[in-house]
C-alpha cells in the first residue's frame, strides 16, 4: 500500500507536468512542493529522506523550470529585439498579471505590455510587432520546456525515489 506523503507527493509532480502544459499551476515550485514533500514527510523505513546529490538535481531542474516558466517569454522578446527595459517589464509584467487574470490574461497581457513599451520607446510598430511575436513564441517554447522538465522531474523521481524503495 502507497502512504498518503508519497501519494500526494507523487500527484503533485504529474499536477506539475500537467501544469506546464495547461498553465494552471506553477509547474516548477508545484514539483518542488512534491519532491520535498516527500523528502521531509515521506517514509523513512525505505532509507529516509532523498539522496542529498539527487535533491540537488531536483532542486536545480525545479528552479530552471521556475525560471522559464516566468521569463522565457521576456527573454524571447529581447531576442526579437525589445529593449532592456521592455524584457524587464515583461518580466514583472508576466508574474503580476498570472496572479491577477490568470494563465490567459498573464499571455494577452504580456503580448500588449511588450507592444506597448516597444512603441513607446520609439519603435516602428512592425518592430513592436516582431518583438510581440518574439514573445508569443518564447512562451510557446517555454511550455515545452516546463513539460520537459517537469516530465524529467516525475520520471526521476519515480526512478530514483520510488522503485528503489
């Protein structure tokens, strides 16, 4: 029988994975919740907490996929050639409209504070819409990325965490 730390702890990777398609959760700090779930609360008579070396790599796979998930799209957009200031707008701009309209406003949004900035700082607006374009797909590669990670995460840890015990 499965105990309840590491049936939650395992939900919330696959919630991660899910997540970072459909952007409902944060998939990168949801994946850490569940690896260190269970390397705190998870049962320790199959020998404790995580390996020390293999929580790292968790942690540094969780962080990047945080990482990209906030500013891949800002990132995108300075190389479609926004201003500094823009990708850091962007880049506030993405946190604070995911927690105020959600996953759908936070993209619309994002588009039109990168458009709105660029044409503001004086750029023809065909530049302010390739550096729209820039980010709309840096989201789009960032998703992928989160799904990667995230999946890397799920699988190691039911590689490493779970079939051994």
């Amino acid at each position: 029988m499965v105990d309840p730390v590491t049936a939650l702890s395992t939900l919330l990777l696959v919630a991660a994975v899910a997540g970072s398609v459909l952007p409902l959760v944060p998939a990168g700090v949801t994946a850490l919740a569940g690896v260190y779930l269970h390397h705190f609360l998870g049962p320790s008579e199959a020998g404790g907490a995580i390996d020390p070396l293999l929580l790292a790599g968790f942690t540094l796979v969780g962080v990047t996929t945080a990482l990209v998930e906030h500013f891949g799209g800002a990132i995108a957009a300075k190389a479609g050639g926004a201003e500094t200031g823009t990708v850091l707008l962007a880049g506030v701009a993405s946190l604070l409209l995911f927690l105020f309209l959600g996953p759908l406003g936070a993209i619309l949004g994002l588009v039109g504070v990168v458009a709105a900035a660029e044409l503001r700082a004086g750029k023809e607006p065909r530049e302010a819409a390739v550096a729209s374009a820039w980010t709309v797909a840096g989201l789009l590669a960032s998703a992928v990325a989160q799904f990667l990670l995230t999946l890397s995460m799920l699988v190691g840890f039911v590689a490493f965490v779970l079939v051994p015990g």
